[in-house]
C-alpha cells in the first residue's frame, strides 16, 4: 500500500465516523510563543481545548507535518543513526471536541489497525497511564487485544504534554513487534531486552491516543479543563513502513526516491546499516527544509532560522562525510522531495524554485567555511587527545562557530566521534560576551548610519556582510532602503510639515513592501523600519544580495 493510500485510508475511516476533514496548518505556527515549530496535530487546536474558541464541529481528522528538534520534542540526534526518527514527521490525527472520549478512541483505533490495515494482533501491544484504570478496563473490553499485551506506564511515556505549559493528559500508546530481526541494539547485549519502550528497534509507536484532560500551569499544576478532548497521532512514515513491508522508513515511497537520488548524486550506494546514516541523514534533512521554508522560515541566526541552519550544516557535514566534499547537494534533492510531498501539501509545488534558491545559496555559503573548520576541529581534537583531555575548550568550540559557521551541535557530534566532549557551558559563556560585543557594535553602527542617511546618498544599501563572524556565511541579508517606511519606529512631528513628511514617508513603506515582494517573492516580510520627516529605512530578509536589474524593478515600480 503507497504512503497515499495509506492516509487516504485513515481519512476515509474517519469520515465515515462523521469526522470533518480539516488542512493541515503551516509548520510554523501562528500567535504561540511557547513553540518555535508546529510539534504536534493539535497545536492549531490549543485554542479549543484550552476552551477560548468554539471548535466549527465536534469531531476532526488531519494529517500534519510536525518538526521535532527543538523544545520538548526533539529529535534531532537519532535521525540517521536508526531507520525511523525524523526531524519532521506526518502525523494522522482524529480529534474530538468535547464530544466522544476514550471507548470510542480504543476502539476505532484497535478497529482501523487490525481490520481495514490488517495488522497482526499477536503483534500490538497497548500502553496506559498507569494510574488511568478506565482506559485499561477499556482495552480489555472493547478490544480482543491479548491481556498480556496491555501494559501501564509512567509519566514519561504516558502523560503528554505540548510544551512546559497548555493542554495535557494521559495517553494510551499502541506499539508494533517488528519481530527479532528488527532489534537495532549496539553494544554490550548482555541486559539488553527487547521490549516496549525499551532502547532497540524491535517495539516502535505507532499511535497515540490523547485524553486532553488538563491546562498544565507555570508552576506545573494541573488545572482540570471544563471537558474531556482527544487527540490522536499516528505516524504515517512508519505505518507506510508496516504496510511495504519493511522496517526502515527511508525504504518507504515517501523516502526512497530521495535515497536513490543521493546514489546517483554520491555514487555511493545505500547501506541500510549503520553505514546509510549519511544517506538517511540527508533525506531527512532536506524534506524538514523544503517544508520549513516553503512556510517562510529563512535559515538564519536567530530561533527558528537558526534550528533551520543547524539541520542544512549538519546535513552538508554528512554530505561532506559521503565524499562530496564542495559540492553542495541538498538543493539538487528538492525536486524529488516536492514531488513526493505535494500529496501533503498541492502548494509547494508553486514554491519549487524558490526553495531551491535558498537552499542552494545557503548550502553554497557553508561548503566555503566546512572544509576548513573541519581541518581545524582535527587539530583541537588532535591535540586534546595527544594531551590526554577529554573536553574540548567552550573557547574551541566557540571559535569553531564564530569563525568556521559550527553550530554547537555539530561539534558535539564530531566530538562524540573522537570519544571526546565539549565544555558548552563555556562555549555558552563566549556566546554570552559576544552577544554583548555585538550588542555595542550595532548601537555604534545605528549612529553611524544615521549619519549617513541624512545625507541621503544611495538608495539601499546591505547592512551585514561583515568579516569571518557566522554571519558571513548568513544567505538571509538584511537589506536597508532609504526613502520612506511604516509599522515600526517613527519619530513624533514637531510642526505640520513633519507630519504630512513622516506621513509620506509611512505611505511610501507600503509601497515598497508591495514592490519588493512583487519582485523578490512573498517570503519578504517587514523585519524592522523607522519612519523619519527626510527618510525611511525598511529592513527585510531575503537569501541574497539584490542585483542592480532588481533594485531597478523597485524603484520603477515604487
Ligand atoms: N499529541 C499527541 C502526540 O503528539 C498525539 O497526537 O503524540
């Protein structure tokens, strides 16, 4: 069954069931600070759990990308190293407002697994809050699963949370036997067991069936919520996995185009051991960046930008590690993952080139720092373990990132390789002094280009494309106009001719915002402006410096 059907599959048993099918939402989510990516199916549903909006219908079902490397829910250091973490995931989801609760959950799931996908019963097992005797009662009476097979769980497995704060509850979870040969388990196997929740490969999740029951508060109490909701998720990736009969999720249609497509860039064939994570490192990597920034995150050096640019580096060091060295890799993937992912999501299709734009551009820009950062980690760690330390200085592994573009992760990485670690909170420290420095230089850099802009001599100018910091390496430029801006800071009129000028000056900020994005495309979005009575500045992010022919179309059309 293709990874298409399977979903269509899901949806369709839920329709019958009176769900109302909704979009996904972007993976970047609108109005909450508390996550930096969309991480769960609910998340566009927090609001109607936390019982602030009325939900259009009682029941719902979905699929929506998550992205789990940063926060709570993060990922990031299994990915490629076994065949079914990733960065980003599909999660189908059916959801009640308020209505049915945990009978129909257990049984609708037990029901759509074992009769209209045909999974072996012998082979599910089913996890339980441990204190939630209800939902054990219910799995033994609205299922046949086998008695044995139901098990209680602790906090850690069995009680979700979205984030430090917000809807939470208990959870059920359902887990495949893959069968001996799938235990994945490295090292000293005596003590090892396989088991559920345990630490192979052999018991994975599938689905996880929430009761949202509470509104976790700042100080970690639990307030109850005025009703009981549910919140499924079920991986499509490694329920595609189950149905093609394999065990790893890069061998499914939703990866393995990807896969062969990295062979016949690399001309290194795929090892579906510990020797593919280059390959699965790579697929992974550039489908999480082709969704991020079909949704408008730019990599850069700040937040999400920031997550988004550890995963391209972290990705161009495998590349790099595979033999491609120099040659930037990921871009070339784009086409064959919009092509598998467009069944998710028709629109990004249209987004192709521009995808690719920002993904070559900031790739391009690493290669050029990578080789020679790489050199010098050999020699710190060369050092160190000559000199018989096992920590890499903070002041090391900030070097690394303030010169060669190193997220701390990557050393970390390359470190763990060498049987060494990194002092990050010395590395924290410089990062601390530095943001400071930084802190100074732009106020000193703001007076100046005031001074300038009073002059009023160019139109536009880059304002950071400094040395040999990481911003040297930084595709997302922000750009200053002078003429005239709105929205953000803007100085208050003494006289009636500075207002009517300041008032000009707003206007012509709209102006430009519509003609840049006509020209540039509509990831450009106001970063920052100032309004003043003889000039405006506009700052905006885009993946390169504007051309002449560019800055010309801007102005004309201004
Ligand atoms: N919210 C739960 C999860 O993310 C189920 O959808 O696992």
């Amino acid at each position: 069954m293709r990874a298409r059907e399977v979903r269509k599959a899901f949806f369709e048993y839920f329709r019958e069931k009176q769900h109302t099918f909704v979009a996904p939402s972007p993976v970047v989510p609108r109005n909450d600070p508390t996550l930096l990516f969309i991480n769960a199916g609910m998340n566009q549903f927090k609001n109607i759990f936390m019982g602030e909006e009325n939900p259009l219908f009682p029941r719902a079902v979905n699929s929506q990308l998550c992205i789990r490397v940063s926060g709570k829910h993060n990922d990031l250091e299994e990915v490629g190293a076994d065949t079914h973490h990733l960065t980003s995931f599909e999660m189908l989801g059916n959801w009640s407002f308020g209505d049915y609760g945990k009978k129909e959950s257990i049984s609708w799931a037990w029901e759509l697994l074992t009769e209209t996908f045909k999974l072996n019963k012998k082979n599910l097992y089913a996890t339980v809050f441990e204190t939630d005797d209800e939902a054990f009662s219910l799995w033994q009476q609205v299922t046949d699963i086998s008695h044995e097979h139901i098990l209680r769980c602790g906090k850690k497995d069995n009680f979700w949370e979205m984030a430090q704060t917000g809807p939470c509850g208990p959870c059920s979870e359902i887990h495949l036997d893959r069968g001996p040969e799938a235990c994945d388990f490295v090292g000293d196997t005596e003590g090892h067991e396989c088991r559920v929740n345990g630490d192979c490969a052999r018991y994975i999740e599938l689905w996880n069936l929430v009761f949202i029951q509470f509104d976790c508060q700042k100080d970690g109490q639990l307030k109850e919520l005025p009703h009981l909701h549910v919140d499924t998720g079920l991986g499509l990736e490694r329920l595609a996995a189950v149905m093609q009969n394999t065990l790893s999720v890069y061998e499914t249609d939703l990866f393995w185009p990807i896969i062969q497509k990295i062979e016949s860039l690399s001309n290194v064939s795929y090892d579906p051991g510990p020797d593919g994570m280059p390959h699965r490192v790579l697929a992974d990597h550039v489908r999480t960046l082709v969704m991020a920034i079909s949704d408008h995150v730019m990599p850069s050096n700040e937040g999400r930008g920031y997550v988004l640019r550890r995963i391209l580096r972290r990705a161009a060091r495998y590349g790099n590690k595979m033999g491609l060295t120099g040659k930037p890799i990921l871009y070339q993937l784009v086409p064959d993952t919009i092509d598998i992912m467009k069944a998710y999501q028709p629109d990004i299709v249209k987004r192709k080139s521009f995808v690719q734009e920002v993904i070559k551009a900031e790739e391009t820009a690493f290669m050029d720092t990578l080789d020679s950062g790489l050199e010098r980690f050999e020699c710190i760690a060369k050092e160190m373990l000559e000199k018989g330390k096992a920590v890499i200085p903070g002041t090391d592994a900030f070097k690394l990132y303030d010169t060669y573009g190193f997220p701390l992760d990557l050393t970390q990485i390359l470190a763990t390789e060498r049987g060494l670690e990194v002092d990050s909170d010395g590395f924290e420290k410089c990062m601390i002094v530095q943001k400071k420095r930084s802190r100074k230089d732009t106020a000193i850099q703001q007076s100046e280009s005031s001074a300038s802009v009073s002059k009023g001599k160019d139109t536009m100018a880059p304002v950071r494309q400094d040395g040999d910091s990481p911003d040297s390496t930084d595709t997302c430029i922000l750009a200053e106009f002078r003429g005239a801006p709105g929205g953000g800071e803007a100085r208050m009129p003494e006289t009636e001719t500075d207002r009517l000028q300041i008032a000009r000056h707003h206007t012509v900020t709209h102006l430009l915002q519509a003609a840049l994005r006509q020209v540039l495309g509509d990831h450009v979005n106001q970063a920052g402006s100032l309004v003043d009575t003889d000039h405006l500045r506009f700052d905006f992010s885009h993946f390169k410096t504007l051309t002449s022919e560019e800055k010309n179309k801007i102005d004309k059309l201004i």
